[in-house]
C-alpha cells in the first residue's frame, strides 16, 4: 500500500507538469508549483522508504507511515468539507486502509 500511495503522488507530479505544460495563460505563482513538485516528491521518497523497512521487517518505518496517512485522512476531510467528494473518498479509502496496515500490519 505505501509504494502504491508513493506511485500515486509520482503520477501527481506528472499530473501537475501536464498541466501546465498545456497552460495558455503564464502561471501566476510558479514557486508554488515548484513547492508543490518537491513536496510531492519528498512524500513519495518517504513513503517508498517506508516500504522497504516493511519488506525488510524493520520497524523504522512505521512512525512515518502512519503520520502520513494520518495527514491525507485530514486533507480527505478538508476535500470533502469543501465538496469534492471524487478526491476525498478514494484518499480516504486508501488512507484509512494503509493506516490500518501499517499500525497493525508488522510485527517483530
């Protein structure tokens, strides 16, 4: 689940370039979207990370692993309050599910 939430934000990163890339009009906050491109691709290197201290039954991974699902469960809550429900319900699902995991899915 971690290296399919990392994947997730790797294609948001693509996302976001696509997106701009086909921008007719000049981007009015370009360093947000640079903060945007880093951030993302500090999440997924984090979450990979994560992943392989599960694969490789180390427990140095788990802390991290559950903040950031904790943290998309609050950013699905946010999505949702503000009604955009076909980005909040699948972050949550997948959220809620790899916190689930990642508490109780390694023992030593």
């Amino acid at each position: 689940m971690l290296r399919t939430e990392a994947v997730i934000l790797l294609a948001l990163i693509v996302y976001l370039a696509l997106l701009d890339a086909i921008r007719t009009k000049p981007l009015n906050a370009p360093l947000a979207l640079a903060g945007d491109f880093i951030g993302l691709a500090l999440g997924a290197i984090g979450l990979f990370a994560c992943s392989i201290s599960y694969k490789n039954r180390k427990s140095w991974g788990r802390a991290p692993a559950v903040l950031a699902n904790l943290i998309a469960l609050g950013v699905a809550y946010f999505m949702a309050s503000g009604k955009f429900y076909i980005g909040a319900i699948p972050l949550g699902i997948i959220a809620f599910i790899t916190t689930g995991a990642s508490v109780l899915g390694y023992r030593e």
